[in-house]
C-alpha cells in the first residue's frame, strides 16, 4: 500500500515503515535506546530527504520511548530522580554542544572531527563493555550463580552534595549525574543522534547503577531530548512529517513493548553483552562508511545549506 | 496582454501563459513566420492532484501541425518536448579521501535546477537540435539546470553538475528520452511523460518545440499544476502555517500511541 507523504514529498509503503518501526522500537525497549541512530540512514536509504528523516525519526522516537516507559514504570524498574537529574545535565549540554557545534564549524573539517571522535569514542565504549560482559557472564557461569554484587568505593563517593537514588539503590553525589549528562547532551549535540547508546552505558559503568533500571530511565530522559528535538524542527525548519511518524510510530510502539518484555527475560549481563554487540556493529558500519570508496562520491542537498 | 499575437488565442492553454514569457515568444516566433509550420497542442489533463494514495503519473502531451503550404522536402520536421518542475536551489557536495578517510570536502551551489526535467524528442537529442538552439532555448537537461556558484578550490565545476544529473536521472526526476515523440505523417504527434511518486508541488512547464535541421521553428509552452489536495493539503498547509500547532499536535500523537500501545498490551495479558 503506497503512501504520499506530505512534508517528505515522497510515496512510499506503508508496510515497510510499520516494519521498519517494529524492529527499532523493539531495540530500543531491549536497550533504553532510542534507536534513531539505525532508522534515520534507514530512512535515507528509502528515499526521504534527510532533514526530514531526522526531524521525523525524533517524532517517532517521543513515541516508542514513551510507550517503552510506561511497561518499565508498572515494573518498577524507572529511576525518575536519576532520570531528572540526568536530564538537567542533558539540556545543559546540548546547548552547550550547539556553541561548540557551531565553533567548530567557523574554523572548517567539522565533519571529519565528528565522524573520527564517533568512531574512536563508541569502539572504546562497545570493547569494553563487550568484555565487562563476557567476563560476567564466564564468571557467573563457573560459580553457577550470580556472583555477589561488590560496590567499589572510588573518588565518585567523596564528593559532596550526595543525594538517595532509590530505584537504583545508590547514596551518591549528584556531581557524578549530572556531569554526565552534560557530556552526553554535547555529544549528541554535536552527532545529532539522540544519545540513549552513550548515555545507557556511561550510567551502567560510570554511575554504576542496575542494569535494569538503566533501560527505563534511559528512556525516560529520552522523550523530553526528542520531544524538544521534534518542536526545534517542527518551528523552524517545518521538516516533521506527522504522516511518516505515525506510520513508524504504530511499528514502533508495538515494538518498545515486546522489546521491554524481551530485556526483562534476559540476564543483566546478556543484555550489556547484545547492547555492546550492537554498538560494535554500528562502529563497524561507521568505519567502512569512512574508509571504503564510496559508491556515490557526491550527494545533494537543499539550498543555502 | 496586448501582445498576444492573434495565431495563440485558439490554443487550448493559454490563459496559463506569463506575459513575459510571451513577449520573449513573439520575438522569437516572429522571423519564423515565413516557416508557416505551428504547434497546436493539448494535454490529458491540466492538473495533477496529490491524494494520499499518489503514485506518480503521467502526463499525455499531443497535438498537431498546422501549415498553410505542403512542407519542405529537404529536411525532416521532428518534435521535442519538455517537461519542467518547479526550480530549487541545491548543494552538490564532493567526498575525498583526507588521511584516509572518505569527507565531504567541496560543495558547489547551483542557483536553480527543476526538481523535476524530462525532455522527449522524435529522434536522437542531436539530431533534433543543434548546440546553439539549445543554448538559446535551454533545452536538454544540463542547458535547463541554472547558473552555479563555484568556489575557488573547485577546478571542475562541471563534475558538480554532471553529479547533480547523474543522481536525479537515477531516481527518474531527470529522463531524457529520444525517439519517444510519436510522429506521424509529419503532422500528428504525441508522447507521454512519466511523473515519478516523489514529485514536488508546483507549476510544471511543458514546451513544444518544432525544429528542422535543428534549428527551432516554431515554440508552444504551457502548464499544468501539480496539487496537493485533501489530508496532504491540510497536514502541509498547518505544518507551514502554524507550526507550533503541528509540532503540539505530533507530540500529543506520539504520546497517545504510546500510551495506546502499553494499554493494549495490559489488557492482551491480563
């Protein structure tokens, strides 16, 4: 069944966006990522022009995060303290990351800088997380059971201005917090991507809070970045296109529930070990993007861009 | 509108003609008078409408030669028509090889080019029009595409444009298609356009040219209107006209089917 859509000025099938909607939504209940790092190239490669792929994919994202939240808030498994706090940071950096942005762009060879950073940060990030993850998961098998969770007590706790994060279970600083997600609001400022994939394992292994908890308040932050994202777009470059979000949107909300249910039935350390899986393959897609010839060595793109 | 020359007012379209378009006409058509050769044309339809099942379509273009004398014997009359879509600006951007690693480096802006351009001849592009017509009228597709800004770094602006047709003509926004003019008996002609599903909304100019030894003898252009109507109308016009709405409005959609999708999902378990 063929659609047009009206602000992407394009047809296409509408089959192919549920489906498409289904299995990002799903991972993006697996993981607490909002997924529009894989469905905007996606979106790309079916023909709709980016800035719409981009203002659309956040649209879709408020949905699916929102739809992934509420199965994690009946489960208990959403830290909305970690998530509020995280959040400030978030706004924090993304505006301090649209400066930077722009800095970087006045002295030229932006893009080079951003795809190298993105390639060197997430390999660093995905390694290690795929052999934190191998190890727990050889460990617990050896002993047969999961091993005694040992908190370690490092610098993060003597900081002042602690604060009581029960879901997660920790009495920390909110230093630690918000620094990081003033650092993940400048990266996905400056990627364009919505950040959930930086910000999922900086808060399993730099916050050290529950993996499952994790997920959902990943989430959580997740709807206001896009939803402030979607209106940005909406009010100034008019490029959300209501009829493709709610294509992607029915597959997508369908897809954040049994994507939740999938992650509540795995291990904590299957579902790191998957997360690094799939953030290795994304570094590994990038890095080939960046070092095989491309097929196309030009591309279009709107005016006075 | 004074200066409609009294051999346009019977045609079927030409209440859509701009008058300086046709002032440029009349001087061009003018010294070709003692040719006696004219288009008189029509199309299938004189809009296109964008519904949300829009698919692309086509557009039939025919007509016929009118002449006063029986018609030279020396050369043979052939047809070339064209279709344009509105014109846009566009960044044509380059990748290199910098350390390594494959980076946009130069962009070139192009003034105007059609969003959409499908020219259709009765015989091969060169034979039907020589260089110099087409650089007076603009026909083929790399004469249509406007003028381009090139900065200093760039030596080869042409690749730029060479790139620009390459990638259109792939998703069938440019079509250049000789020998697809169906003439006969150098009189009646006709040929149908294909219009690709990704079309932009606009004006769409279609010119008919008449040429012999390809050298232009008579011109005809027109226009149909590419619309979009109903739920695209509506949803194109509120995102343009008031955004903070629309924005509010695909939010409170995202959350609805959000909420929707974890209600329904409650009460299929319980």
């Amino acid at each position: 069944m063929q659609i047009y859509l009206p602000i992407a000025e394009i047809s296409v099938n509408a089959f192919l966006l549920l489906g498409l909607g289904g299995m990002v939504g799903i991972l993006s209940g697996m993981f607490g990522v909002g997924g529009g790092f894989l469905m905007t190239p996606l979106l790309f490669f079916i023909g709709i022009p980016p800035a719409v792929a981009v203002a659309t994919e956040a649209n879709q994202i408020v949905a699916s995060s929102f739809s992934g939240v509420l199965a994690h808030l009946r489960r208990k498994t959403v830290d909305l303290k970690m998530g509020t706090v995280l959040l400030i940071g978030g706004l924090i950096g993304a505006f301090l990351g649209i400066q930077l942005f722009n800095f970087l762009k006045s002295i030229g060879q932006v893009d080079l800088l951003v795809r190298l950073s993105y390639v060197v940060f997430l390999s660093i990030i995905g390694s290690l997380m795929f052999v934190e993850s191998l190890r727990a998961i050889m460990r617990s098998k050896r002993s047969g059971g999961a091993p005694p969770r040992r908190r370690k007590h490092t610098w993060i706790h003597a900081l002042p201005f602690k604060m009581k994060f029960r879901t997660s279970g920790l009495y920390i600083s909110v230093i630690p917090p918000v620094l990081v997600g003033i650092s993940v609001g400048v990266l996905a400022a400056i990627m364009g991507v919505g950040g959930g994939f930086i910000m999922v394992p900086a808060m399993i292994y730099l916050l050290g809070m529950p993996t499952k908890v994790v997920v959902g308040t990943s989430l959580f932050q997740i709807i206001f970045v896009t939803a402030f994202t979607t209106l940005a777009h909406a009010t100034t470059n008019y490029t959300v296109d209501i009829a493709l979000a709610l294509l992607l949107m029915l597959g997508g909300v369908i897809g954040a529930q049994i994507g939740t249910r999938i992650g509540l039935k795995l291990k904590a350390e299957q579902l790191r070990i998957l997360l690094a899986l799939m953030v290795l393959g994304v570094v590994a897609k990038l890095a080939l993007d960046l070092l095989l010839m491309p097929a196309e060595l030009y591309s279009l793109g709107g005016g006075g861009e | 509108m004074m200066t409609i020359p009294p051999r346009l007012r019977p045609l079927p379209f030409p209440l859509l003609l701009s008058g300086a378009l046709l002032f440029l006409f009349a001087l061009q058509v003018a010294p070709l008078r003692a040719q006696d050769e004219r288009v008189v044309a029509g199309l299938s339809q004189n809009r296109i409408t964008i519904s949300t099942g829009f698919d692309g379509s086509e557009i039939l273009v025919f007509g016929a030669v009118r002449r006063e004398s029986p018609p030279p014997a020396d050369s043979p009359l052939q047809v070339i028509i064209s279709v344009s879509g509105p014109a846009q600006p566009v960044t044509v951007r380059r990748k290199e090889k910098r350390l390594g690693i494959w980076v946009n480096t130069d962009a070139v802006e192009i003034g105007s080019a059609p969003s959409f351009y499908a020219v259709a001849s009765s015989a091969p592009f060169g034979e039907a029009l020589s260089e110099a017509e087409d650089l007076r009228y603009r026909v083929s597709i790399p004469r249509a595409i406007g003028s381009i800004e090139v900065p200093d770094e760039v030596s080869d602006p042409a690749s730029f444009t060479e790139a620009l047709i390459r990638i259109r003509s792939r998703s069938g926004l440019y079509q250049t298609n000789p020998g697809t003019v169906h003439l006969s008996e150098e009189t009646l002609f006709e040929t149908s356009v294909e219009l690709p599903s990704n079309l932009t909304e606009g004006d769409y100019r279609i010119r008919i040219f008449l040429t012999r030894n390809g050298r232009v003898i008579d011109a005809y252009e027109t226009s149909i209107a590419v619309r979009k109507v109903g739920l695209e109308r509506f949803l194109y016009s509120l995102a343009h006209e008031r955004p903070l709405l629309y924005g509010l409005m695909s939010l409170a959609i995202a959350i609805i089917a959000g909420w929707g999708a974890s209600a329904a999902f409650r009460l299929i378990k319980s």
